[in-house]
C-alpha cells in the first residue's frame, strides 16, 4: 500500500497537499484554515462558528438549496468544524466526483453571507448553544478553558454566548471573513485515489483569483496560576471534573511523547487511572488526554462520580501523576507505544482520517510527515524521553473545576 | 482472482466469516454472543451489560490486570457493547495480531475467571451509567423511546434498572453466563488482510470445543405505545417520534430505505430543510431506519427552545405526513447515489466490514458483495418508493417529549 506525497503552491499562495493511496476506492478534500475563536475580538466572539454554518448558505451564484443539494447529488460525507484555532470544511466523495468536489468547496469558501440567511441561521446557533447547555461534559470543557486560559484568547469558547451572538451584525462576520480567508492562511488538503496533476489544475482554475490574505496570529505566552473552581446545577446527579495543566505545543518535537504519556496515565483501557480508578469503580470514567495547541499545550484529567466521591478520585489521580514520575516502567511504556502504532495504522487505511491529519498537520508546521515518519518518530519515543518530559511539564500548575449538584438537601 | 469471502459454521453452531481486502495491512474482528438486552433474564435487566464487563476481568490462565496487559502488548484496539440480540467483542490491529489474540478471545467467552470483587465493581459501574442517564435528556428519551415503541423485551434498555442490578449477584451472573454464552448462533467474523485457510485451523483450535449453551428467551408483550412526557427542567425539549418500518429481508426494504433517505438523508433531506434551514427551529434534527430481525422502526429526534418546540413538533410531524404525497425523480436519484456511496466508503475501513459481515449473517444468513447491495440500490423505481408510501402512511406514532412542558400532538 505504497502511499506517495505531492505538495504543489498556487501563485496566490495556496498551499495544496497530498497523499496519494491508489487501492482507495473513495476520494477526500477538505480545506483547513487558520482561524478559530482564538482569533476573535471578544465583542464577537463566536463569529468564526457562526460563519462556518454560513459558508453553506451559498455563494454569489448558490442559494443554500443548492449548496445542500449538489452535495447530496454526489453522495458526499461532508461536514465542517470550528475550533478554537482551526475551521475546517470538507467532503469524502467516490472518485469521479473529484472535480465536481474541488468546485464546490471553492463555492464554499466564497459565501455571499446574505441578511435574511444571516437572521435566520442565527436561531439555530442559539440552539446549539442552548443544545450543549445540556451537556455538562461541554460546559465543564468550556469553563476550564476559560479559567485555565484567563486572559489568553484560547479562552474564547467557539460557540461563543447566546448574549455576544444576538448582538453580531452581519458586517462584522463579513469584515472578519475578508480578513481572515484566504490564501497564505489556509491550506487544501486531498487524500485517497487522485491524480495530482489533475488537483492541481482544477485548484487553479477554481481558486486561482482569491486574492492573498495574511492573517498574524497573536502568540501570547499563556500565564498560568493554579485554581480550584465548582460550578453548581442542581439539577445535576453526577460530579464532572476535570483539571488542566500545561503540555508540549503542536510545533514541538515532544508531543510524540506526550501522546505515548497520555495513554501510559489515562487511556480508557489498561492504564494508571484505569487500575487506579475505575477497574474499582471509585470513577466511572477517569481519562488523562494531551491537546496540543498552536504555540502551547495542555495536558488534562477528566473524571465522572458520585458527587461523594470527587474528592476521593481526584486525590488519586494527582497521586498517579506524582508517582509515574518516579516509577515509570519499560513495559508500560512499550504497551502504549503498541497501541498508538495499531490506530495509526488503522487510521492511514481510511482517507477521511488522513485528509484531516495532514491537512492540519501543514496548518501548524508546513511539515508533511508520512504514516512511516510518525510510526519511527513513536517507536523512538523511550522511558528516559517521557520522564524528561515530566520535568519540563511537572504538572503544575493545574486548573481544576467541578461541575456537580452541590450538596444535597 | 482470489477468494474473496468465507462462510462456515462448525458443528457446535459458531459460524466463522471472512472478508479478504486487498491492500489492507490490519485485520479487524467481530464476536456475536447471544447474550444481548432482549434476553436478560427477568427482573434482572442490565445482566448482559454487567457480564460483558465481568468477563474482561480475567480468563483463562490470565488474571484481570494480566488479560488487559496482554490484549495491550498486541496493541489491539478494543470494543464491546451490549445490543438488542448480543454481546458484541471486537478488536483492531497490525492482521498478524488480531490473529495472534485469539486464543485470549477464546479464553474470555469460555474461561472467564469471574471474580468476586470484579463482579462487585462492574455492578457498581453500571449503577453509575444509569445515574448519569439524568444528566443527558437526549439519551433519557432514546432510551424510553425505544423502550415504549418496541414491544418488550426489544425494547429493554441494555442498562437496566436500578432495582434489578442493585438485587443482582455474583451467583446469578455465573449462572447466567453458562445459560447465555455457548456457540449456537454465535458469530465470529474477520475483515482485511486475513488467510480464510489459517483462520480455519484457529478458530477450529479454539473455539471448536466450545460447550453449546441453553440459551434463553423472555416472552414477548406489547409495547404501551402512544404518548409520554417526561417532565424535566432541561434548557431545551427533546422530542422522540417512532413509528413502525420493515425489516430488511421485506421485499420492499429498498423503497423503504429510500423514503428514510429522503426524509433525512443529507443536508437536502426533507426534515433538515423544512426544520432547520427554512426556519431555524432546532440545530439537531433527523431520523434513522433501525431493524431487528423481527420488526424495524424509524426513530426520529429534534431538540429545541422550550418555547419553539411545540412549532418543531408540528412541523416534523407534517413532513411525516406529506410522506405518502410522494417523492421526486431528484429526490429519489439523491438518495440512491447517497445510501451508495456511504456503503462504499464505510466499506473501507476493516472494522465497519466486520461489523456489516456479522449483521449480514444474522438478519439474512448470508453475506451480502457491495455490487449486490448496488444492484438492488439502482433497481428501486419512483413508482416503487410512491406506492410503498401510499401504502404504508407513517404512523401509529409513539411519542416521547423530555422538558419542562408537555406538548400537544397535531391531528
């Protein structure tokens, strides 16, 4: 399954990129650009989501209808997503459609944002807002961000509020847009069965006249101080908790490590907060993940209990991370490393996954690394790495924050 | 050209399939044990779910922490989850180590060491998930959907209840892992780059002497049906909407299929259009077709502002009615190049086939080529799907509302 990689730059500064699989029977695109809440002014924050939903509203010459519907002629998986530094929009599509894809993404990517789409899309964001009102796991996400961030912009949540929403006018997306989208701060991402050239030359005749757009992006420095927070809902039965700490960067050569260390900790299956917490059932998750960042990283804890039971699990969980400091095994390590290995291989067999790894593997670095490249970058991960990088990031400070019922009456 | 699927059931009732994917370095694996939520015994809902977590705390000569540490040195990505019918295990990887795991596989349905405090603290985990049902209406209503549309046992939830798994007890999970777990009607399945003849030898190996189990089955009552609000102080209402379909060996299973494709489809899908795009009622809207081998529904959702709901709710269930008015040629074209192309695609990843194999076999007996699936795609005709429609208008409904408010059902 000989996977090649082709990268090619338009004149106005498109960076396409490429991984070729022949024995693929389907054809993935997606284009990825460096915006996200973290870019946002904080009297519009959620713009960047709320224009996401709006590029599928049509362009100049689509209506939403029609956007809708060309997707849906071509049997197209698509879908798009806004984090807090990255939109991404993209399609998985069978392969003659390789034409037909690149053109409409290009449509996409160029969206009229008319007054009454506008009005009316800003109902259903208002609904996802009040949609993940209901999940505790996303307003606990979204309350450590804020507090662990504090005055750095990846404080922002994506959504943004139901308050900064009703009050965003339809010029201020479209200032943000013309600013942000375009060529020098985005990139095109194909994988699966393609012909290169061909790619190349459909971008070109799609996307040749976008004009250029440098968009800096604001590196603070994060400035960290522990804090332990509760947030009450009494109509709540569990304990949510979660506590962040600072980690290695998408740009640094550690997160290899911090990924096989993650998983040494908190892997839902077989790990140290496995043994630890939930084989026992004192928690009935406990995982320890890495989220690389643009320019910094977290590491995090993310425990569901019995409200009576928080206090209990999370005192083991910051005993497991002092611990592993000191009595960190070879096979542990050698385990985890297994693991990791097989989901990347799993992972290079379906083109979606990979479209979405390269894509904004370039955003971050312009670096293309193959399957190979990450499997020997992993495999030369070693014990000594891990506990060096368990002195540069010793877990602290740390920002811990319950979301539960409170006491009951 | 190679062989390119395997099919055989041994003597002792395990069936034994295969799929060969060209190109593909991992192998992935699928067991179906008939110990699924439909069968729990009575007054012991959930048992399934609390065996399935039992038996992956040690077996054969492995402990727990040793079974998990060896699964983890073959780097095998894991599964299991408890349905309607079945336990289902599955695992991922490198081919050669799936292969190599197998007898640990054999070991945890046939060997289970069980213990004790293990048993106490998959009990416990299981309280714990139902607790945390509260916390999330949209699940609650799924999960009481299911439970008043279908009629019981199928519709049980695999999660149990409270009273049930606070009084079950190591004895009765023993007792019902020599009822439920044997080989009649189990299914073993391998998608990817796999050797039909050295997965003969293995399973044969081990899992030819597997003892037949009794087996269990719970008798069947009707569902309460009709309509249910569950008051709850969430900041949005959730609205479940079910009513009966066909299954997917019904001759007309295509029609039926297309007509859920229309309604829900993509983004150009009736319901998405009509709720969400022309009037921005909801974020999440849509319905799915869901069969057993016995009956099949279309279960829908919307989530929405207290104060819209009742507007979704009339709004979806127009679109439920206009239905049997007929589709489109363009609709109908949408559809089939959709349900193609997602088979095609989810046809590319080594678990989905293994998955789709093993419920092949059991709703048909038989494992279904993606040309087969794509012929009977193309076949369907306008004039099919329109007079599939006419004759079977959506409804009865069941409805089921989370929220602070019940709502009225249109006419």
């Amino acid at each position: 399954m000989p996977l090649t990689f082709q990268h090619h730059q338009l004149k106005n500064g498109l960076d396409i990129v490429a991984e070729i699989n022949p024995d693929s029977h389907s054809f993935a695109a997606g284009f990825f650009v460096k915006t996200g809440a973290r870019d946002e002014a904080t009297d519009i924050n959620g713009v960047s989501h709320f224009l996401e939903h709006m590029m599928f509203k049509g362009s100049s010459t689509y209506t939403w209808e029609d956007v809708n519907r060309i997707f849906d002629e071509m049997g197209a998986r698509y879908n798009a997503f806004t984090s807090q530094e990255m939109t991404a929009y993209y399609a998985n599509v069978l392969p003659e459609f390789t034409e037909r894809t690149i053109e409409h993404l290009a449509h996409l990517l160029r969206p009229a944002i008319r007054n009454e789409d506008f009005t009316t899309e800003k109902n259903v964001i208002l609904e996802e807002i009040a949609m993940y009102l209901d999940d505790p796991g996303h307003r606990l996400y979204e309350k450590v961000m804020e507090s662990h961030f504090a005055n750095h912009p990846l404080s922002l949540s994506v959504l943004g509020s139901a308050d900064s929403i009703k009050k965003l006018e339809r010029d201020q997306m479209a200032n943000y847009f013309k600013s942000r989208y375009g060529p020098g701060n985005m990139v095109l991402s194909v994988t699966g069965r393609l012909d290169f050239d061909e790619v190349v030359r459909l971008t070109e005749k799609y996307c040749g006249d976008w004009p250029r757009v440098n968009a800096p992006r604001e590196n603070l420095n994060p400035i960290y101080t522990p804090r332990r927070e509760y947030l009450t809902d009494a109509k709540l039965n569990r304990n949510y908790t979660m506590g962040m700490t600072p980690g290695p960067s998408s740009q640094d050569d550690r997160r290899f490590a911090a990924r096989v260390l993650a998983d040494v900790i908190g892997d839902s299956d077989g790990s140290r907060f496995y043994w630890a917490l939930v084989d026992n059932a004192i928690a009935e998750d406990a995982d320890f993940g890495f989220y690389p960042h643009d320019g910094c990283g977290s590491f995090y804890i993310s425990l569901t209990t019995d409200p009576e039971r928080t206090d209990q699990a999370m005192k083991i969980a910051l005993d497991e991370l002092n611990k592993v400091k000191t009595d960190l095994k070879d096979d542990e390590v050698d385990r985890a490393k297994n693991k990791i290995a097989s989901s990347l291989v799993l992972s290079g067999e379906v083109p979606i996954g990979r479209m979405r790894a390269i894509g904004s593997q370039w955003l971050y670095n312009h670096e293309y690394r193959s399957l190979e490249k990450d499997m020997a970058t992993l495999m030369s991960v070693t014990p000594a790495s891990l506990r060096q990088l368990m002195k540069d990031f010793p877990f602290d400070p740390m920002t811990i924050v319950t979301l539960g019922p409170g006491e009951k009456k | 050209m190679a062989q390119r699927f395997l099919q055989q059931t041994f003597p002792n009732g395990l069936t034994l399939l295969a799929e060969q994917m060209p190109g593909m370095q991992s192998g992935a694996m699928t067991l179906l044990v008939t110990a699924g939520s439909s069968n729990d015994p009575i007054n012991q809902s959930g048992a399934a779910t609390v065996l399935a977590d039992l038996i992956l705390r040690g077996a054969g000569d492995r402990d727990n922490r040793q079974l998990t540490e060896y699964l983890d040195s073959l780097g095998l990505q894991r599964s299991s989850s408890v349905g309607v019918h079945h336990t289902r295990l599955g695992c991922a990887a490198l081919a050669g180590k799936v292969i190599e795991g197998l007898p640990a596989y054999a070991d945890i349905v046939q060997r289970p060491q069980m213990p004790g405090p293990g048993f106490q603290a998959g009990r416990d985990l299981a309280l714990q998930a139902l607790a945390g049902i509260d916390d999330d209406p949209r699940q609650k209503l799924m999960i009481k959907l299911r439970e008043w549309a279908w009629p019981s046992p199928y519709g049980r939830s695999s999660m149990g209840t409270k009273e049930d798994l606070e009084k079950l007890t190591l004895e009765d999970a023993r007792n019902d892992f020599a009822t439920r777990f044997g080989p009649k009607n189990a299914i073993i399945s391998f998608a990817g780059n796999v050797d039909f003849n050295q997965l003969k030898t293995e399973i044969e190996k081990h899992f030819g002497n597997w003892k037949q189990q009794p087996g269990l089955t719970i008798p069947r009552t009707p569902p309460p049906g009709n309509l249910h609000h569950l008051t709850q102080e969430s900041e949005q209402t959730h609205i479940g909407i079910a009513y009966p379909s066909i299954t997917e060996t019904h001759p007309d299973y295509y029609s039926a299929r297309m007509a859920v494709e229309i309604l829900s489809g993509g983004m150009s899908g009736r319901l998405f259009t009509e709720v969400r795009e022309k009037r921005g009622l909801c974020y999440s809207v849509g319905a799915s077709y869901s069969s057993l081998k016995e009956f099949a529904s279309i279960f829908g959702y919307a989530g929405t502002s207290n104060d819209r709901a009742q507007a979704t709710l009339d709004c979806f269930i127009a679109e439920l009615h206009r239905l049997s008015d007929g589709v489109t040629n363009d609709e109908l074209d949408r559809a089939k190049i959709g349900l193609k192309a997602s088979t095609i695609m989810t046809g590319e990843s080594t678990s989905a086939r293994a998955g789709t194999i093993a419920h092949d076999f059991f709703i048909r007996g038989r494992i279904r080529t993606l040309e087969e699936i794509k012929d009977a795609i193309d076949a369907v005709t306008v004039d099919q799907v329109n007079a599939y429609l006419k004759n079977n208008k959506p409804g009865p409904f069941t409805i089921v509302t989370v929220g602070p408010k019940p709502l009225n059902v249109p006419k």
